[in-house]
C-alpha cells in the first residue's frame, strides 16, 4: 500500500490488513512514530508501549500470513485512556500517588479488544480520576489541543480524542461521567459516543447499580465507533446492567443506507439561561437543515427542567467524598489544586438529600423517555462554545461571545450530564467549525439501547457533509 496509515480510518486498514495490502507491524511502526513526533507539542500520553506494541504487531502478522482467523480488530492500534485498567500497563488515573500502579489485569472493556486483535500503543490523558473537564494534572501537565496549541482539550478524555483527531491512532478507549467523552470529542472534531447503560460492561464501577459513569469509544468516523461497539458490547458477570443486553450487528446497522423519512427529532439549542455562542448557534441551525434534508421531522421542545445541577452535585459528591477525603487527607501536597478544591467544595450531603437526588434522577429518565414517545431522537448542540483556552481555571469564568459566566460546568455543557444519569445513547459528532477554525459538535440522543439505530442516523448525518476532508495542521 502507498500512502500514510495513520491517514486511513480502522475501518479501511481492517480491510486492507485482511487483504494483506498492508501489515500490522507497518501500521504499528506508523502510528508509534507519529506519536513519538507529536507527543511533545500535544501531550497527549501518559505512557506509550513502543515495544509491547511492536511485539504484539509481529504476532498479528504471523497469523495474517498463516492465514488463521483473523478478529474484528485484527492489527489495529488503540490508546486506552490512564483511567481505565491494563494488565501489565502502568494506569495512573492521572494522580501522582498513583504513578507506579500497574493493574493485574485488563479491565473488560480493554480485554474484549484484545481479544478481536487489537493493539494497544500508549496510555492517555486524564485529569486526576477524570474529576473536570480540562486535560491536566500535576504527573503530566496539559494536553493540547489537536487544532490549537493555545486552547484545550476538553476533558476528561482530552488525550484519547487528541490521539484520534490527530492521526496517532484511529480507535481509543475513553470514559464518560458527565460528557468526559463527549465534551472532547466535541473540542476536537472526532466521533463521541456515550453508549446506553449497560451495553458496554463496566468492570470498575464501584457502585454498580447507581453507577453513571462509562467506558467509551472515542474515533474518528461512525463506521470505526460501530467497530469498536461490536467488539466491546456484550454482557459480563461484573455489571448487573450489562447482563441480558443482547449485541445487534452494529457494523451493518451503522452503514448510511437510506434517509430519516419516518424520523422525528425533537431539538432544544439550551436550557434556560444558558447562552449558547453564536457559531455554535449557526452551526446547530445548519445541522438541523441537513436533517431535515435527509427526510426528519423537525419538532422544538423545551430545555425546562434540564438544569440538573442540584441533583449531579448531590450524587457525584456523595461519590468524590467517599472515594477522596482519605486520597486527599494523606497525599493533598501532590495532587492539583483543582481537584482538591473539588474535593473539599463537595458536601456533606444527608442520606434523605442523596435518596431525593435519586428520586430525581428517575424522574428525569422519565421525562426524556416521554421526549422519546414523541420523537425518534433528541438534538442539542454537545458544548456551548468552541474549546476553551489552554490556561482555562476550572473555577474562573468562561467566556461566549465577549460576556463572562460564573460557572465552566453548567454553562459550556448543559446537555451532556443529564444522559449520563438516564441512561441513554448519547453521541457527539462534528458540525461544522467556529470563526477561531476550531471545531463544533453536534449532540444526538437516542431511545434507550436503541444504540444501532443512533449510529445509523450518525452515519447518514456525517455523510451529508464533507467535514472529514478537514484535518487539524
């Protein structure tokens, strides 16, 4: 094959690998170049596994060669973002007191790629327990990025969207508490999913049946999410959720075949009193067009009742003071300011104001499923405004559109919390760009487990433009 591999999707190096128009040692060798060559502009990794990869490749293309059975992912590299375990492979969770950790074993999600032949090159960045939207921690610094030295990442998953907007790797493993998949995906152009509770088994999740945080795919076009789906859904024995949940051909499902006549979308630019910048604002406009166009019945619904603040606080800081105060207590000297200001700010919340956050989690599920009844899909835009400077403080202001608001969290991502606690598929896909050149992303919401039939309204949508031809310098 001619060309750079690290310009090709895994859906095309897939074809070719089983083809053997190409080699998983020459795409492995390709990809772990690039990072070693872009990693100090974008600091996107925590550790890469040059060797270990280089290994694995040589087996990889053993087997091509003899001709055995090839997985679904055979010869592809993957990042696997410092959150989410790796038997043998250091997982720092982005936290100096936990620089040296190297797991036994794989988490599931990162076992099943294994097991359809995926390679892992590098582990990326996180903030300290994936606790903020920015990339950033005292182990490593910031992570840029892809498009603009001089703005984030987002966050939490900077670096895995980082990896894949910039051509070091085309599959990463993220995950998402709150848009940590998304918000990236959205800050550098590239393919977002946050799947539907329970798809994906979660095999860290302490809490698994209040759990709401994920483990993700983050790529750069539909077709790779719905390989990475096929390869890492199914049920495990570790997540009460995932068990039953059967898997759908998520390949064939996602192909961009037909239109959305028959499809009605339910839109909301914001909840009440959120500003949403005007590129952002155009950018919605013109995508809800290009869904029109493909057949869908446009419909608007009211962001009231979606500014669920109140109820994540009293969920996620019941969870951070029972996972960090002791964190804090021993080792507050070498952790980041911000995230022991988050860990202090998190209050004390009563075992009664913790069951009625519940309480109002469940209602909020059942207000967007009868969003749901109505509609086939919801749309928003995923953030308020294009990626935030690389200086941003997470408890400054943020800036839209020349005026300052008091608040990073509720004012640059409204929309991506809320689907973290029902449940739903939420994915964010790239729109169009801002006056800055930086991109913008679009925010569908499907029925629950309804993930196969979000991916193909996915596909249809990302083939409606030519935004993929644009790549960052």
């Amino acid at each position: 094959m001619n060309g750079d591999p690290c310009l090709l999707s895994a859906t095309e190096l897939r074809g070719l690998v089983a083809t053997k128009k190409i080699s998983p040692v020459e795409i492995t060798r390709a990809v772990l170049a690039r990072a070693e060559a872009l990693q100090p502009e974008l600091n996107c990794f925590i550790t890469l596994c040059g060797d270990e990869a280089m290994t694995q490749a040589l087996a990889a293309e053993r087997k091509v060669m003899a001709g055995e059975p090839l997985g679904l992912l055979h010869g592809l590299p993957v990042t696997v973002k410092d959150i989410v375990n790796t038997g043998g492979v250091k997982t720092t969770f982005g936290a100096v007191p936990y620089k040296d950790n190297v797991p036994a074993e794989d988490a599931v999600a990162v076992a099943k790629l294994r097991a359809e032949g995926a390679i892992l090159i590098g582990k990326t960045t996180t903030p300290e327990f994936g606790s903020k939207c920015l990339t950033d921690s005292p182990l490593f610094g910031r992570t840029r990025n892809a498009w603009s030295a001089e703005r984030s990442s987002g966050g939490s998953s900077g670096g895995a969207a980082v990896a894949v907007a910039s051509g070091i790797a085309p599959l990463a493993i993220a995950t998402d508490g709150g848009g940590s998949t998304r918000i990236p995906a959205a800050c550098n152009g590239v393919v977002g999913l946050k799947q539907s509770n329970g798809v994906i088994a979660h095999s860290q999740a302490l809490d698994a049946f209040g759990n709401q945080t994920y483990v993700t795919p983050t790529t750069r076009t539909v077709a790779d999410t719905a390989l990475m789906m096929q390869a890492m859904a199914g049920e495990d024995s570790c997540d009460p959720w995932s068990i039953g949940v059967p898997v759908p051909d998520f390949i064939g499902t996602a192909a961009p075949r037909g239109d959305l006549r028959g499809q009605r979308i339910l839109f909301c630019e914001s909840p009440p009193g959120r500003p949403v910048s005007s590129d952002v604002a155009a950018s919605f406009k013109a995508s809800l067009d290009r869904l029109a166009g493909l057949g869908a019945e446009l419909e608007e619904f009211s962001g009231e009742g979606f500014d669920i603040e109140p109820i994540w606080r009293a969920i996620n800081h019941t969870v951070w003071r029972t996972r960090f105060a002791k964190l804090v207590a021993e080792h507050g000297d070498v952790l980041s300011e911000a995230f022991v200001k988050q860990v202090a700010l998190a209050t004390n919340v009563s075992g009664v104001a913790y069951q009625e956050a519940m309480f109002a989690r469940t209602a909020l599920f059942r207000r967007v499923q009868s969003l749901l009844a109505r509609g086939h899909l919801l749309a928003m835009p995923t953030i308020t405004r294009t990626a935030l400077p690389i200086d941003q403080d997470l408890f400054g202001t943020i800036e839209i559109d020349g005026k300052h608001f008091d608040s990073v969290r509720p004012h640059w991502f409204p929309w991506t919390m809320p689907f973290n606690m029902t449940g739903h598929p939420a994915i964010s896909l790239p729109c169009g760009f801002g006056r800055d050149g930086l991109p913008i992303g679009l925010q569908l919401v499907g029925r629950f487990r309804a993930d196969a039939e979000l991916l193909r309204v996915s596909a249809l949508f990302e083939a409606s433009h030519d935004l993929l031809s644009r790549r960052p310098g």
